[in-house]
C-alpha cells in the first residue's frame, strides 16, 4: 500500500494508486466512496483544511444521488430540512408574487424526500468522512500543483514538491477546472457560460423560520426568485436551513458589467425588498459567499471529458442543470462520480475507462437528462423575462385585485393594454411559450 | 443585530480568512488595468476588491477573496496576470458553505 502522506517522499512509479481524485466535494468523495467500497487504492487531495470549506451551495441536494451511492444512506446525512414547499417568487419594485406548491407525495412515509436544503460546509466533510470509512485516503490543506504526463498520458499529480502516480487521475475540483485545463480538455471559461452566485446565511432560530413559511418541524421550503436583478440575466434563491436561511442571487457577470452594476449592491437591495425583508428580519448574518456556476447545460459539456488516465466530474465536466424553477449541480456531481469510480472498477485496461465513464454517464442518466432540458437555455438567454415579465405579472395581479368602486374593465383588455405598457407584444410571449412547450 | 444593506468589508469581517501574505494568488499588471476601459472587475466582484482609486487606477487587495474566479473570467484584457487558488489551506474557509 502506498504512502497516504504527501510529506516529501516521493512514490515510485510502480507503487500506483488505482485512483487519485482532485477536489473532496460530492463528486470527488462519491468516486472515493464506490471504489473504496470495491476495496480500490484510492487518495482524495482537497486544498482546503477541511472538505467543503471552500464550497457553496444554494442550495439543496436531490435525494435519489445519495441512494444510487448507497441505499439508506441519507437518512445518516448532513442535510438541514427536506423540502416540502416549492415555491415560486416574481418580485417588481415593490410588490411580490408568490406561489407555493406544496405535495405530499414528494414525501411520503418509508420513501426518501425528493429533496434536502444543505449547508455544504456541514455535508462535504460528513460524504468524505462515509469515504473515508469505506477505505478511502484523504489528505486535506494541499493544493495539487500540476499533472503528471507520460506519452500523453496523465500518470499522476505533483503537489509541491511531491510525486504521486495512480492508473487515474480523476479532476473533482470544480467549476474553475484548473486540471482540465491542464490537460488540455478545456480552454479559458467564457464570460458567457456562466453565472456568479452570491449568497448570505442569516441565522433565525427554528420556530421563527417554521412560522414564517408555514412549515412543520424539520420541512423546508425551496424558494426561486424572478424579477429581483435589476434586469440582470439571473435570479434569486431562498432555502431554510434548521437554523438559518440561504438567501443569495446568480448574476451573468457580463450583463452586469455591461448595465454597470455592481451585483454586491444589486444584492443588497434584494435584502430590503419588502416581501424578502419580512422572511428575514431579525436574523444575523454570519456569512457571505460566492461561487461561479455554470449556465450553458448541456451545450456547455466540454467536447471531451477524459482522456487516458484522466476523467472529469461534477462542475469541472460542466454537469449543471437549470431550467429556472430547478437547479441541480450536487446530485450530477455525485452520479458522476459514481460513473466515473464504476468505469475505473469495470474497466479491463486503462484505454477502457474514458469510453466506460461516457456508458455509465448514459446509464446514470446524467447526460440524457442534461440534453432533454438543453432547451431552457433558449428561454433563459430571453432578456426580458428578467424584468418585463415579472413586472407584467405584477401587473396583472393588480388589475386582478384592485377593486375601487369603478366598473372594471374587461381582464383580456386590460392584459393586452398591460402587455403594451411593459414593452412586451402578444406575439413575443406566445412565442416564448412555445419555446417552453416545445423544450419540455 | 438585525438585517440591513451592508457594505463588502463588513460581510467579509463575517467570514474567516487564512491570508497568505507570502504568496498572492491573483496578481495584477496595472499599467494593463490603466488601459482597460470597460474595467468590468468593478461590477462583478462579490467582495468588491476593486476599486479606483483618486487618480481613476484600480486598486485590489486579494485578500478578502471569495475565490469565486469571477474577475478571472472577466478579464478580458487580461490585467490579471496571474489568477491561482491561493496554496492550500489559506485563503477563505467557509463555516456554512
């Protein structure tokens, strides 16, 4: 068995890991855990002190990933709340629409919730700890530096000063995939392909959350927010955490810079937004992240995503999906990685393995899923639903509700005139529908 | 204390950072940045670590860095000569995530 300390002595060629994995977020620990399982020499090297540290999410994570990892296996989980309200928000200046969903079927006895909110400094290191309990090695607070190449082969990684060789290298390490890069299966990202998410964590203790959105005792709600960047390409979120809230926004940075705001402050304005405001008013926050995410789907899957002795998953593979009323990055990362510990496990000679982990992402259904919503990026990439339709609807819902002793006049002329007001034509959004219709 | 707009450096003070004073992860060429007209590292930064000075130079301190790579992508003059992780264990450590 190989040294699992980095701490100078460098390993010889021969003595390989079957796996080294770049990055101990849920992609990473998830292909740590399934070959762990199968009793492969595997090594996670993550550069921060502990897992997850240096990770955010919105977010949740869906339920089925954690059950493909292993039957049974969420019910140990770090997660905060299952989610048993989806909740839609369309704000506009000052008023809000909301619209809560709520189905119990999402959540019956016996069956795993569809869903969980989590704080990813709580559930990454709890994944790699089930890794590690499996057999896995981990070594935290190192940065891996560069990969080791051999006739076009990635042989191992060098961290500092240090040599380590495994049969694969596997790039866990996240939207700003460095290792990719370096193995030349990516170029720079483009400014266009993605989003930067910030996000505050405000602590409100637990009956104050459960009051505040109509939920029972460990439910939570997951909430999506349209109309709150300031016409910006983007959207806000709000979680309940046990004891916090997750509110945050994703921005497409090059609008943001084109209409010259700052997406801090644009942020901070949807803090005081009156119907955001009442949710979390009283609480504290106690953190302020960011992270990039990927918006292009399926269209934004690198050409190739391994090469011999090299495999990408997670958000350095660009396994993220958005259709504006789901986000799912965690659950891809760790079906991926799953993918990925399966194809080193099958696979009869290192050539295999890259073919292999393209199978198992078709088998997983990572791939198919990801292409049968490529078309939300059409109906996305529309700029004005950003801000025109929210405030339409808005609109709408006023001349719905005012009741001030006049005679109303009809709701379809009322609609069409609105429609004109917003800048918006008939036409337009029949078309947009159609776009939805046709991309689901 | 009880919810209000608040400004970059005190959400940063909520966090923990572990700065490398030996080793900057993000360098910048500022006589590029001097060049650059669009400067769209203003906007996009969660933390807001640029910022202009009197004279209309960036100013940028990596140290209230978030890691997010946002400037990274947006730099297309390409001021920023060299954008890394910060070497492991420094920089941000995220207690929520």
């Amino acid at each position: 068995m190989p040294e699992s300390s980095l701490g100078g002595e460098n390993m010889s060629e021969e003595e390989k890991f079957d796996a080294i994995i770049i990055g101990a977020g849920p992609a990473g620990a998830a292909c740590a855990y399934t070959l762990a399982k199968e009793d492969k020499e595997v090594l996670i090297i993550e550069r921060a002190d502990t897992p997850g540290s240096k990770n955010v999410t919105g977010g949740r994570l869906y339920t089925y990933a954690l059950e493909m990892l292993d039957a049974g296996l969420y019910a140990q989980a770090a997660l905060e709340r299952k989610v048993t309200h989806e909740q839609i928000m369309m704000l506009s200046r000052d008023r809000a629409i909301c619209i809560d969903y709520h189905d119990p079927s999402f959540n019956t006895e016996g069956a795993a919730p569809i869903s969980y909110t989590i704080l990813r400094a709580n559930f990454d290191p709890w994944l790699v700890e089930k890794a590690e309990e499996m057999g896995a090695m981990v070594a935290c607070g190192i940065k891996v530096n560069e990969l080791i190449e051999k006739e076009g082969k990635v042989i191992g990684i060098k961290a500092g000063e240090d040599e380590m060789y495994a049969h694969v290298v596997v790039a866990a390490d996240g939207v700003n995939s460095f290792m990719a890069q370096k193995a030349g299966l990516i170029n720079d990202i483009e400014a266009n392909s993605v989003g930067v998410g910030v996000k505050e964590v405000i602590e409100l203790p637990a009956e104050i959350i459960e009051k505040r959105f109509n939920l029972k005792k460990g439910e939570g709600a997951a909430r999506m927010i349209l109309g709150c960047t300031e016409g910006i390409h983007g959207g806000g979120f709000l979680y309940t955490n046990k004891d916090s809230l997750s509110l945050g926004a994703v921005f497409m940075p090059e609008e943001a810079a084109e209409k010259r705001k700052s997406i801090h402050e644009v942020f901070q304005n949807l803090k005081m937004h009156p119907s955001i405001y009442q949710l979390i008013e009283g609480g504290e926050t106690v953190e302020y992240s960011a992270h990039l995410v990927t918006e292009s789907g399926y269209r934004g899957i690198p050409r190739k995503i391994y090469k011999e002795g090299f495999l990408m998953v997670g958000d350095a593979a660009g396994f993220v999906m958005n259709t504006g009323y789901s986000i799912r990055g965690i659950d891809l990362a760790i079906v991926s990685g799953i993918a990925a510990a399966r194809a080193i496990i099958k696979a009869q000679d290192n050539a295999e393995v890259g073919p292999q982990y393209m199978q198992e992402l078709h088998n997983n259904k990572v791939i198919p899923a990801m292409k049968a919503a490529d078309g939300y990026f059409d109906i996305l990439g529309t700029p004005w639903i950003y801000d025109k339709v929210p405030n339409l609807a808005n609109d709408v819902f006023n001349s719905l509700f005012r009741v001030n002793g006049q005679v109303p006049v009809s709701i379809k002329k009322e609609t069409t005139a609105l429609i004109k007001e917003n800048g918006l034509s008939v036409w337009q959004l029949m078309k947009l529908g159609l776009k939805g219709v046709r991309s689901l | 204390m009880s919810i209000e707009q608040m400004e970059a450096p005190e959400l940063l003070s909520l966090n923990k950072f572990n700065v490398d004073e030996e080793e900057p992860h993000i360098v910048l060429d500022k006589e590029i940045c001097k060049k650059c007209i669009e400067k769209p590292c203003l906007y996009v930064c969660p933390a807001v670590l640029y910022q202009l000075d009197k004279k209309g130079d960036i100013t940028f301190d990596y140290a209230g860095c978030l890691e997010c790579g946002t400037c990274r992508v947006m730099c297309k003059n390409h001021g920023i000569v060299k954008w890394e992780y910060p070497r492991g264990t420094f920089g941000v450590s995220l207690r929520h995530g």
